[in-house]
C-alpha cells in the first residue's frame, strides 16, 4: 500500500470558497505543470537535478551497505556531525525507524550503536556528549557537501584533537568517516592526504535535497535499517510523480494547492502536523526543505519577489494542547498537513479501570493508538468546520518504504512549487550570507573587509541595547 494524500478538506466545498480550492483553481496549474515538469526534467537528464535519479543508484547503496556493515561491528556510539541537510534526514529516519529510547536500551536489546547527531555547535551540547561517549569505541561521521561550514568544522576539530589524544594519531582514521563531494573541498583533501574513508555527496544533489544519499542512508545502514526498501519506496513515488497529469500526482498537487492558497487565499504558512510522534522530525525536514528551497527574495529573472510560505512543525496530540486552539481560531493564514498513520507498530491496550467514572470508562478496553487516531480525524473535523484548509498524508505503516515515499514527494513538489513561483528552489543564497558573515566574526582569512563592515553596525547597534 502506499502514501496516501487526501486533499478533501482543501476544497471550497468543505471549508468554503473564501479558504478552499475548486476543480476549476486546480485545473488553472495543469498548463503550468506541464512546461515546470518538462523543464525539472530537461534538468535531470543535464544531470543538475541528481535527487530524482538515487533510488536508482544500485553501486552507491552496495558501497554504502558495505562500509556500514563494517563500521557497525566495531562501535557501540555512532555520532554524525553535520548541520541543515547534513543532520536533519539522519535525526529524522532514526526518530521514524528507531526505538524511541534508542539510545537508552543495552547494547544487546538495540543491536545497533547509539546514535548522536550534535548538530548544533553550543558548548553546553557537545560538552555534555563528550562526557557520555568513549571515543575509543566511537566513531564519527563528518558529514558536510562543502566541507567548509562553519559548525560542522569545528564539531570536527573538537573531535579530532578528541580522537588524537584518546585512540592516538596513528589510529584516527579507524574513527572517522567523511562524507563529503567527491572531488572538491578540505574534507576530501585530508581524507586523499590521510587515507580516511569517505563516501560520496553527489554534486548535482542540493544539501537538502540529499537524505536519500549516503548522507541520510550511510547512518541509516550503520542503525540497521534496511536502505534499499528506503530507495524502493522513494523510486515507486518518483515513477508516480513522473505524470504530468496533476490530478494524478500526489506531489503536485500537495505543492500546487499550496502555492494556490497561499497566493489566492492567503495562506502564508504551511503547518505540518504529524500524529505520530516516530514522524515528528519528518515535519522538521519538511520545514528546512520548504524554507529555504523556497524563501527567495528574487525571481529566476532577477525581479524582487520575497515570497515562501513559513513552514511549521507540530506534533498531535501534544500540539492540540499548545497550538490547535490558535489553528482552529485565530488568523486563517494556514494551510495544514497532517500526518496519519492506520497501522501502528505497537498496540498499546488502555486497561478498564474505574469503570464507574464517566471520564475514564470511555478509555478502558481501548489503545493508545485509537485514542492518537482519533485526536487526529478531530482536529481534521474542527479545522475543517472552522474554514481551515487541510489536507492528510496516510502512512499505512512506519517503515523504510513509506519513509522513503515521503522524502521523495515532498522534494518533488518543493521542486515543483519552485517553478509555480518563478525561483530556484535549489540555491540558498541567504543562507550563504550568513556563512560568510560567520566566517568575518569568526576572523577568518580573506574577509577582513567583510569583518570590518560588521564590526562597525555592531558598535552602532551596541548603542541601543539596555
Ligand atoms: O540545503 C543546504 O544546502 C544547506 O542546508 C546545507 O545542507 C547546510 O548548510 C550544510 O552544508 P554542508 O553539507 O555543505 O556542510
């Protein structure tokens, strides 16, 4: 069974022509589809668009498969040190397909390391991770396209000087895995220099554009998942998504109903609300995939245009307790996805107690996951009857396969909400500027400019804080 996508509660017929869609609005983009479908494929066959062709990438996945075999085998802690596209999909298939207290179970019960993704470079963080690791019995896989930003670096040289006075110069390459472009950058450099073992990042697949590489599938393959059911369920979802018939693509229309609402009906943020808390940090892959594919200040023309629509992660049920009631009521600026699941992996049975009590009678005899389930189809009823347009992801089940799907729909209609608004989904020219002011403070070589430029609005701005 695969992904099911449900626009229903996206139509004017159930939340009303001033919030929802009809036929006729969607048909408007079925001219459009077709010349964004022919020309992201025109990209792919110039090999730009490499994110489409890697479930097909049979010898990268053994590769991947064979080095994870033998890293498995000689750690118990496995810590992936990257940021952005280089740590989300890891965080976001071990939240999915792992145990929920993974890294808490014995090492006989987990059958596989623990797993940390540090991605944040804070003090307090990777100090805290230090203590509770022995490098010795770790290793570390330095995951950066670029090899050249700022936090995954430095998570880096900590390591490094870690690893040099634990295990010793002589064995830091048994500790260290890189995966990195497979030409260019100073992490390739020092792995051709000191013979690390590196897999590849392809060229033509954008940062985050890459979990179904060996950045997302090396991690995978080290935590025991099984990588190709992965690729197989993102290579059925391409080949679905391969129409140009837009009714029948389910990327497409997610992408084309939003960038509809958000132009025509003002929905300027897209939530996106797992109920499954294994799903949570799919939202969060979701959310830098959306963002930073699609905030762009200027068309592929040149113009200034400013548009993207925010991307929010929720959790049901936790959320309906923070955010549901601002949802339900407050501005209708949203459009919302979310996230259902019809098989659970586990049943969890609410034992009959207090059988005499109105308020807990009702739950005795039934399962956590028909409570989730339920909460789920009530927020779908009460967004709905309040004019707030949603639509439902199904996963029939949790698994490699459905994990896979998912990753490959959303890249495909983020690729495709990028040629409805007119702007290359797959540069992150704001995100570049922030690097480059980083290095400036940072005082690195060759922006000395750059840092003066800072230093002196940071004086001025020094003058207003109290
Ligand atoms: O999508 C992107 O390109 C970014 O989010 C990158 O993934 C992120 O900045 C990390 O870059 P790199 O892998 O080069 O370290």
């Amino acid at each position: 069974m695969a992904l099911k996508f449900d626009l229903t509660h996206l139509m004017a017929d159930a939340v009303g022509p001033q919030h929802g869609l009809t036929d006729e609005d969607l048909d408007t983009l079925v001219g459009k589809t077709k010349r964004i479908h022919a020309d992201l494929q025109t990209r792919r066959a110039a090999g730009e668009l490499g994110f489409y062709d890697l479930p097909s990438d049979s010898e990268g996945a053994a590769a991947i498969r064979a080095m994870a075999t033998e890293v498995r085998d000689r750690c118990d802690t496995f810590v992936v040190l990257g940021i952005g596209g280089s740590a989300l999909g890891v965080i976001a298939v071990q939240t999915a397909l792992g145990h929920a207290f993974h890294n808490l179970l014995s090492p006989e019960r987990r059958g596989a390391p623990r797993l940390f993704v540090p991605d944040n470079p804070d003090p307090e963080l990777t100090s805290d991770l230090l203590e509770v690791i022995d490098p010795k019995a770790t290793v570390f896989n330095v995951v950066s396209k670029s090899g050249s930003t700022a936090e995954t670096m430095a998570h880096y040289l900590v390591i490094r000087d870690l690893l040099r006075r634990t295990v010793g110069e002589a064995k830091l390459r048994d500790h260290l895995v890189f995966t990195t472009d497979p030409e260019k950058g100073i992490l390739r450099k020092i792995a051709d220099e000191e013979s690390i073992p590196t897999l590849p990042v392809p060229p033509s697949v954008g940062g985050r554009f890459c979990v179904l590489s060996a950045v997302g599938l090396f991690p995978a393959a080290v935590m025991g998942y099984d990588i190709d059911a992965m690729l197989e369920g993102a290579g059925a979802m391409e080949r679905r998504c391969a129409t140009t018939n837009l009714w029948d693509n389910p990327a497409y229309l997610h992408s084309g109903a939003h960038m509809l609402l958000q132009r025509e009906r003002g929905k300027h943020i897209a939530v996106m609300m797992p109920y499954a808390s294994a799903l949570r940090d799919l939202a969060d892959w979701f959310r830098q995939l959306w963002a930073e594919s699609l905030g762009k200040r200027h068309d592929v023309e040149g113009n200034v245009v400013e548009v993207g629509q925010t991307p929010v992660k929720a959790l049901g049920a936790t959320d309906q307790h923070s955010q549901v009631q601002l949802y339900v009521e407050g501005p209708n600026d949203k459009v919302h996805t979310l996230m259902a699941v019809e098989n659970w992996r586990h049943q969890c049975p609410i034992p009959p107690d207090h059988t005499d009590e109105e308020s807990l009678a009702y739950l005795g005899g039934s399962d956590l996951g028909k409570l989730l389930s339920a909460e789920q189809v009530a927020t779908e009823i009460a967004l709905t009857n309040n004019q707030r347009p949603n639509c439902k992801l199904v996963f029939p089940q949790i698994d490699e396969a459905h994990i896979g799907e998912f990753f490959m729909m959303m890249e495909i209609a983020t690729a495709h909400a990028g040629g409805l608004l007119r702007i290359n989904a797959f540069d992150q020219p704001g995100v570049e500027e922030g690097k480059i002011a980083t290095y400036a403070l940072m005082d690195r070589a060759g922006f000395a400019e750059k840092r003066g430029t800072l230093k002196k609005i940071l004086a001025e701005e020094a003058r207003r804080s109290i």
